[in-house]
C-alpha cells in the first residue's frame, strides 16, 4: 500500500473502509444467520478472538515484545466489570471501562520492569504476574463470580439473543482494528518497528525506546481488558479464575496471532476465522471422547506456522502482492532513463544537489568559535579495564575532526559515551554548553548529535525510504512531511533508485550511503561517523571523503574516525589521537601523524612489526 | 521449632527435585541460548511412560525406570532438537520462535497425554511412597530421599560428562563461541542436539523420580514450569551448579512460606522471588554473564 501514494503515506479515511466494509458485513451475516445460539457463539468466538490477538498483536507483533502473560489483561478487565457490576450495581457499560484504566494501570505496574529485560526473560517475566493473581484471586474467594441476572437487561448487557453480543464484539474489532491501521502508518508505528528490528539504531535515531514500548504495552493492554469483558458477558454465565487467567486464553491468542501474522492488521482476523470453527467442531464432535483435541489443534498450528509460515496466512498474502508494484517502480524509473546509466553508485554525484539546513535556534546565542562539543576529563572502564582515562577534546565548530588510534584505543567508546549509548564514570560534555554526559541516545538525537555505525545499524526488514524515514520522525511528527523530507535526502545521495527495496539487499556501499542518509534525515548539528571507509574500496572510500566535505558545507560538524589513516588527513581539517584510552595528540593533520607518540603507538607498532618479521 | 526443622529438610528434598529439571533446563538454555517451555511436559511424560505404564504393565520398579527414561528421553530430546528446533535456531528471532514452538510442543504432549490416557489424576503406589523414617518427631519421606541421592547422582553424572570428556568439551565449546567452534570442525547441530539430548534425559530421570511420592495429572508441568524457569533464572541461567542452588532455594521459599502467607498462596511467594529477581539481579545469584555450563 506504502508504495502506491507518492505523496500520501498517512492513513486517510479510505484506508479505514476495508475495516467498515468487514465489520458491516460481520454484522450482516450475523443478523441473516438467525437466532441461532450455537453458530453466533461460534461467531462471537471469532470476533472475540480476532479483537484479543489483534490487540496483543500491537506490543507482542508490532513492537516485538511478546508478553507471554497477555491473558493478564484479559483477566484483569473480566474481574474489574464483573466486581463493580455484582458488588456495586456499576453497569458493565461503565465498568469495562474502569477495566480498561485498570488493565492500563497494571500494565503500567508490569511494564516499568520488566520492558527493560529482553526477549525470552521479557515473556517469563510477564507470564509470573496471571500466575501469583490467580491464586491471590482465588484465595480472596474469587474463584468463582456467577454473573447476577438482573433482568434490567441492555443496561446490564444482558441479551437473550447472541446476536447483540456479537454486535459488540463487531464494534469492539472495529475499534480495534482502527486502532492498529492508526497506528501502523504513524510516527509512533514506525517506531515500534524500527525498535523490533534494532534497539540501538532506533536510539540512535532519536526513538525513546522504553517509553514507546511501554506506550505500545498500555494500549494493548487497554484493547484487552475490553474483549475481558464482553468475553465474559457474553460467554460465561460464571466468571472463574481459569477461564480468564489460565494459560490456554495465551495459546489461543499467540496462535492466532501467529498463525495470521504478526504485525498486520488482518492476519489475526483471518486466523481466527479459520482456527476457531475448526476448534469448535473438533470439540463438538470428539470433545467428549478426546478432552484435549481442541488444544492440540491450537498446538500443531502454533508449530506448523512457525517452522512453514513465520510471516502467518496474511504476511504471505501482502508479500507477494507487494513485489509487483516495487519491481515497477524501479523499472519504470530505469526506462525513463534518469538515472539508469549513472545507476546507484555514480548517482551519489548528485551530492552537489546536497543542501540540508542546519537546525538553527539553539545555535543562534553562541560565538561561531565556540567549540560545539567540548569533552571534559572523561574517564570510562570496563570492568577494571580502563577504556577513557581523563580524555579531554574540544571540537571545533563547522570542520571536520579526525580521531585516530590503533585497535582499542578507545575510538568506539569515545562516540558510545558522547551519544548517549555508554555512561562515563567521570567527566563532563558540554553540547553546545549543556552537558549531555549519560542522557540517553535518543536524547542526544534530539538535541542534535548524529551518528553512523562502524558496524552499519540498518533496519534490514524495511525498505530503504522508511530507514531515511525513521531518521526524519527525529524532526516531523507528521508522517507525510517525514516520508517527503526522506525522498528527498534518498534522492540527493543517489538512494531513489533503491527507496523501496529492503535494506537487507544492500550493497556495502548503499548501507553506507543509507547510513549516512538516515543520520542527516535526523537534522543533526553534529554527526559522529564511524569508520565510513571500513570494508570500502578506494574510489568508494574518496566518495565518502566527498561526502563528508559537502556535509561539512552544508554546515554541520562532523567527527570521524578511521581507520585509515591515508583518507583522513585528506579531509580532517583538526585531528586527534587516542592510545590505549588517552589523548597524545592533537592538531592539525599534518602535526599529529608526525607526532612521535602516533608514530610509536600507532604507525612505528605496524611499521617496526613488518620490519621484526621479515 | 522441629516443625521448621521439618520444612527446611522437605524444602532441600522438594528442591532437589526442582533442581534435576532445572539442570536440564539451564544446560539446554546454556548450550543454545533458548527456552524450553516444554520442559516441564517431557517431565510429566516420564512420570506417565515409563514410570508409570512400566509399573503397571511389568512391575518395573520407578527408580529402575528413571534409568530406562536416561536412554528414552535421550533419543527424544535429540530427535526434537533435529526435526523442531534445529530449524529456526540462528534466525534473528530464534529467542521467541523457540519460545513459542516449545510452548506449542507442549500442549502437544498434554493434551496427548490427556487424550490417550485420561486426566485422572495418578499415583505410583509403592512400599516407600508414603513410608517416612522419624527422627524424633521429624517425619522424612522416604521415596523423597531416595530421589534425593539419585538426583545428585545423576546431576554429578552430568558435570562429569561435560567436565571430564571430548564431547563435555565440545558441548562446553559450542555453548561459549558457537562460531569458533564451527571453524574448529565441530558440527554444531549435532552438539546441539546432544545438549538437548542429554537435557532431557536428566528431566525424564528427574521426572520419573518426582513421581515416586507426587501425584500427577497431564497437565502437572503448568504448575512446575515456572518453578523450573525461577530455578534457572535465580542461577543464572547457564550454570548446572547454579540451576541447583536456585531449585533448592525456590524449594527452601515454598515450604517456609508456609510460615507467613497461607499454605494457597506458596507459589505465589516464589513467583514473586522470581519478579523481583529479574528486577533487580537479571544475572542471577551466580552473576557471571554469560558463563557457560
């Protein structure tokens, strides 16, 4: 879908029609059915379904964190509405929504850990919270809640006829499914999406990655308590502990999920489509005889999706529709003769078009001969290993600052602390006179310092425009301008050609290229560059060189580091050399590699080693 | 005073039990960096066959069979590894991919067990299931204690295995630097699947012993797995030694909570052991990040 609207990536009320055209025809079927309780309770079986995996789809498919004790939230919204409804008379109608505020609240409480933990121990952690409730709950008596009748009926969402439960369950998917298609195509889904992939990218492109996980959590939290409570008006004429808390409301929803496709709108609703009628009937027909075959069904789905179908039924079904229109774009392009002949790599020539505007503002108080970065006594160890011992560096503002040194001289470290990815023990940096010392990266993103990665840090599973993308949301919340201001950097370095193939497809050269292309995206004041020329050619390492001078024009401060020592004279304007953690040079180029302490650490080490052996 | 006496000894015994399946648990996780969330099912599956048909069908003594399920569970262990799990490990999200499929394997086993041999809950009824010896007025189960001395053994069978021989060292090596080892000329698929291998033959011993003196139902691993998990987490993880200690110390907190929270809430008070664990010491009690086996 992302490729056809050139212009228009945000979600317009016609992207939501599909959802309406669904729904109204979920209700139809429902009405046209009949009374009929078993084939609407099969009905409201699936809605439901679809509802709880399409929710959990947005922290465990669209951010990646898959909360193994999801049914925590379900539980959490049943209990809530049907406490206030027996108890205090509270209509469910209200109630469901203190379940909602309630399951937002516990997923808070859940969240501010656990978030922290990654992957595996992230899902245990999760599932520890449904197991010490269940027992909590029964123990306080709640083990069984018989939903009292009061007969004041829709009032107390009480129906005779399932057709009305399976209403609410349409409205409640609708809402629902709204909701995730929002939130796919905007700023906030890109940034799950980007965090998915690569947690350090996505900091280092400004992306907040705990509070956005934790934001993804709540809602889905939120969605969950809401299918909580129609599941047990509608379904349960008794609310247990089990049949909320247990284990196999996870299974449902995980294979579900999974067997649709994680991260897609419609995979869930697909799936349930699919897996619970068939569950059903096996449970009608062999329940009696073999308890457990519903389970087993959810099992083998749950094994088979994962071994023959990771991407589910609806990851398939957009995959091989998306193909088409992304050869043709490229295609087409090369047959209006653009720049087919120059193709991708010449196409980085078009960097004289380059023109980013510094981030003005901030900026505007200080003296043009302010350093723009100034590193005070910085000291940083692993372990007992020092890694930083006291490195002081004063970088000038608008050239280009070289840092050189041999393998674990502290290079690498020195960025990681100046953006944010490494706190240092001791020591200040002054960005623009505030000091950034331990803010984290998304912070210092945002303030302005950018960052490329010696080891390159694409998101590999989107396509290269939503990588350029991920780095404008630093500066535009507004999809659109984000997705412009993207095609317009790809096109200045030469990446139009390749804007909507995947990242993972790149050459060396074009993840470089991107690299660079998503850190200016993000505006930066100050770009930290590591090892540009790492695994490059030399024509394509002079490039870079180029690269990084019209960078240095368009008014942003670049540091780099390399390797190469040979490159770097050439375009460093202000050099500086590290040895085992400390600064014993700096100068113009020329002065620090005739400096006798870069000689011996750095140049004499190589130099007399080739001559030891030989 | 002989009451706590009394819970300190049945919290090691009951822990040495969690301790067996933990060792598995932590060796696979050690080995390949994933969890098995069907741990506890292949336990649960031993207590059935062939703890418990063996008895039934020819007699077979238990704590025989848990020497019978070595070999079995082996063979079973391996064969998941090769036609499951092999498949998806070193793609970028093996971590929950494994997570899950293992977690689907195990409503396979249950709900098989369910279906093929009833949920009825079972007990091994031998001389020594409910036999105590005294000691004063402390009572100590002696199934349990004989589990007790065949649970060491056969965790000290393992550290010697992986500690004293080629194929130890192998498994040792593959969990420490998987590349290097693939350089080296080992082939990483089959030391993995001898790692899970012999993970699993440990639980289905450890399995088979817990038997003896607990009763069980198909879905008895629901309420073990995440003891087990707790176990591994509070040793760090990857270590034998320390999946040992955390069993005992998560059995340790079961039975003495029974001091402060009533007797419903036991797991409740190692499930909070557990949160506040990997709250605050994610690395566990033993803390060496990433130490191998």
């Amino acid at each position: 879908m992302k490729t056809e609207g050139k212009q228009q990536v945000s979600v317009k009320w016609n992207s939501y029609l599909p959802i309406f055209v669904v729904c109204i025809m979920g209700v139809l079927i429902s009405y046209l059915i009949g009374p009929a309780r078993y084939t609407q309770r099969i009905l409201l079986l699936i809605v439901l379904w679809a509802v709880a995996s399409s929710s959990f789809n947005v922290i465990s498919g669209y951010a990646g964190q898959v909360v193994f004790g999801y049914m925590m939230f379900v539980g959490t919204g049943a209990y809530t509405t049907v406490l206030l409804f027996k108890f205090l008379a509270v209509s469910p109608w209200l109630g469901m929504w203190a379940g909602v505020v309630v399951a937002i609240l516990t997923a808070l409480v859940i969240g501010l850990p656990t978030l922290r933990l990654h992957g595996a121990f992230f899902a245990i952690a999760t599932i520890a919270f449904p197991l010490i409730t269940f027992p909590i709950l029964n123990h306080l008596g709640l083990e069984e809640l018989s939903i009292p009748f009061t007969g004041h009926g829709a009032s107390s969402m009480q129906f005779r006829d399932m057709r009305f439960y399976v209403l609410i369950a349409i409205a409640l998917l609708a809402v629902v499914l709204i909701t995730v298609r929002t939130i796919e195509s905007s700023r906030f889904g890109f940034a799950l999406r980007a965090l998915k992939q690569n947690e350090t990218a996505a900091e280092g492109m400004g992306i907040n990655t705990y509070s956005n996980k934790l934001m993804a959590f709540m809602i889905s939290a939120g969605l969950g308590a809401l299918m909580g409570t129609v599941y047990s008006f509608g379904l349960l004429y008794i609310l247990t502990t089990n049949a909320v808390f247990g284990l196999f409301i996870m299974v449902r929803i995980l294979s579900i999920t999974i067997v649709g496709g994680m991260a897609t709108v419609w995979g869930p609703l697909i799936a349930a489509c699919i897996l619970v009628p068939i569950g059903e009937f096996l449970n009608a027909q062999f329940g009696d005889r073999y308890p457990g075959v519903q389970d087993v069904i959810y099992g083998v789905a749950l094994i088979a999706a994962i071994l023959y179908m990771p991407e589910g039924i609806w990851g398939m079904i957009r995959r091989s529709f998306r193909r088409l229109p992304s050869k043709l774009t490229v295609s087409m392009k090369l047959a209006a003769g653009e720049d087919s002949e120059q193709g991708i790599v010449d196409g980085a020539r078009d960097y004289d078009l380059f023109k980013v505007k510094p981030i003005q503002g901030v900026t505007m108080g200080n003296d043009i001969n302010d350093p723009i970065l100034k590193i005070e006594g910085i000291d940083k160890y692993f372990g007992g290993v020092c890694a930083l011992g006291n490195v002081s560096i004063e970088v000038p503002r608008g050239k280009v600052t070289g840092i050189i040194g041999p393998n674990g001289s502290g290079k690498t470290t020195l960025f990681n602390v100046i953006n944010g990815f490494l706190p240092p023990e001791k020591g200040r940096i002054l960005f623009e006179g505030r000091n950034i010392a331990s803010l984290k990266p998304h912070v210092a993103s945002r303030l302005g310092i950018g960052r490329t990665f010696q080891i390159p840090q694409v998101f590999s599973n989107m396509t290269v425009l939503e990588n350029v993308m991920i780095g404008a949301f630093n500066r535009w919340g507004n999809v659109d301008k984000a997705y412009a201001e993207a095609d317009k950097i790809a096109q200045q370095m030469g990446l139009s050609g390749r804007a909507y193939d995947q990242a993972v497809g790149l050459t060396m050269w074009e993840t470089k290229i991107l690299e660079f292309s998503r850190a200016l995206a993000t505006q930066p004041k100050l770009l930290l560059v590591d090892e540009p020329m790492a695994g490059l050619n030399p024509e394509e390492s002079n490039r870079i060189g180029e690269i990084i001078r019209v960078i240095i024009k368009s008014g942003i401060t670049v540091i780099v580091i390399e390797h190469v020592v040979q490159s770097l004279v050439k375009i460093a304007d202000w050099m500086v050399g590290l040895d085992h953690g400390r600064k014993v040079a700096e100068g113009t180029p020329q002065q620090v590699i005739s400096d006798p302490h870069i000689i011996e650490a750095y140049l004499g080490a190589k130099w007399r080693e080739r001559h030891a052996t030989s | 005073m002989g009451i706590f006496i009394e819970s300190i000894i049945s919290g090691i015994l009951i822990g040495m039990s969690y301790a067996v399946l933990a060792a598995g648990l932590a060796l696979i996780f050690g080995v390949m960096k994933i969890i098995n969330f069907a741990h506890a099912e292949f336990a649960v599956l031993a207590m059935y066959f062939p703890t418990y048909w063996f008895l039934n069908w020819w007699g077979i003594d238990p704590f025989i069979s848990a020497f019978i399920a070595l070999p079995l569970f082996f063979f079973l262990g391996y064969l998941t590894q090769r036609l499951l799990i092999e498949r998806i490990i070193g793609t970028p999200e093996a971590e929950t991919s494994t997570l899950i499929i293992t977690l689907g394997f195990s409503l396979l086993i249950s709900n098989l067990i369910l279906i093929g041999w009833s949920g009825a809950p079972r007990i091994i009824n031998q001389p020594y299931t409910m036999a105590t010896w005294s000691i004063g007025n402390i009572l100590i189960n002696r199934a349990q204690t004989y589990s007790l001395f065949i649970s060491l053994g056969l965790i000290g069978g393992l550290f010697l295995l992986l500690n004293k021989t080629l194929i130890g060292k192998a498994i040792k090596a593959a969990a420490d630097d998987p590349e290097g080892c693939a350089y080296m000329g080992i082939n990483l698929h089959f030391v993995y699947a001898l790692a899970f291998g012999l993970g699993i033959a440990i639980t289905g011993a450890g399995g088979c012993l817990m038997a003896t003196y607990r009763p069980f139902n198909p879905f008895f691993g629901e309420t073990i797995v995440i003891i087990l998990f707790a176990s591994v987490i509070l040793g760090g993880m990857t270590s034998i030694m320390g999946a040992l200690l955390g069993g005992l110390i998560i059995g340790l907190v079961q039975q003495l909570s029974v001091f402060v929270v009533p007797i419903a809430l036991q797991n409740v008070a190692v499930f909070t052991i557990l949160v506040l664990f990997l709250y605050v010491r994610p690395q566990g009690i033993l803390g060496k990040k990433g130490r191998a086996v």
